[in-house]
C-alpha cells in the first residue's frame, strides 16, 4: 500500500522498506546476484572536482570481459558467466588456493547457501575477467561478497 506522506517527503519510508524486505523469503533473495547500497553523497565529494572513469573506458572493460567468457564458452552452450549451473563453475572457474580459503570462511561465518557460494563465485570470475585475470583471487571474491545483502550478513 502507498504511504500516506507522499508525495511530501516521506520520514516512515525507511521502516516500510524494512518491513518489505522482512517479507522477501531467504530462497528470493537468494536469486538476486548484485546487491549495492547508494549511500548519499557528501556535499564536499559532489562538489569536489576528481577524475572518474569514463564511460567509454568502462565499456572497453565489458566488451574485453564479453570476449573473454566467449573464449571461454566457445565449445559449449553458454555465453556469459551468469549462465554458469554449479557443474559449470566447478568446470571454468579456477580459483587461487587464498580466495578458495576466503570463500570457506565465508561459508561458515555468513552461512553462505550453496546458491549463494555459486553466485559469489560467478560474480568473482566476472569480476577476474575485468581485470583480465585468468584465475579468481582473494580480492575478486572479497568484492564479490561485498555485493551480498546486507541482511545476509548480518
């Protein structure tokens, strides 16, 4: 149901949407691969003037990172890294032995759901193959964990 404050500006927002995600069950959010908080910016940071990646430098990065999954998938059905099954990411994805010890800690401290330990891994090799890495490592699954729900990790 809509609130009652808007379209003013809403002061119950943050508790409805608490109270959404409350009704959201572990198995739903499980599917959803990316998970970004947008905190509000600073009034120093917007105003302050710094070099950002450019949106063509960007998507160099995707078509590079495109490239390399179809190089990888090219003898097979799949396209991208997100099409992965679990038997596929055992099969394509090669982890360095420290993100492999960093994702065990993540099984045991964040309860990680075998869904959820597949999906971290695709992330991570998405993210090794931005970066044109052809093994996973620790810093590619530490940002992958990063894109978990918040109230999974709490």
């Amino acid at each position: 149901k809509p609130c009652h404050c808007l379209p003013k500006p809403c002061h119950c927002l943050p508790g409805s949407i608490l109270k959404y995600k409350k009704r959201l069950s572990g198995p739903l959010l499980d599917r959803i691969d990316l998970h970004v908080d947008v905190p509000p910016v600073d009034e120093e940071k917007l105003t302050s003037v710094f070099q950002l990646e450019t949106g063509e430098k960007i998507r160099e990065k995707v078509v590079e990172a495109r490239a390399r999954q179809k190089q990888r998938f090219k003898n097979s059905r799949l396209l991208t890294n997100g099409e992965m099954r679990s038997s596929d990411v055992k099969k394509y994805c090669v982890l360095t032995d420290k993100a492999t010890d960093l994702l065990k800690q993540a099984i045991s401290r964040l309860l990680l759901s075998a869904r959820s330990y597949f999906k971290t891994i695709k992330v991570a090799q998405t993210i090794a193959d931005c970066e044109k890495q052809d093994k996973i490592e620790i810093s590619h699954v530490a940002e992958a964990l990063q894109f978990r729900s918040h109230d999974e990790v709490l």
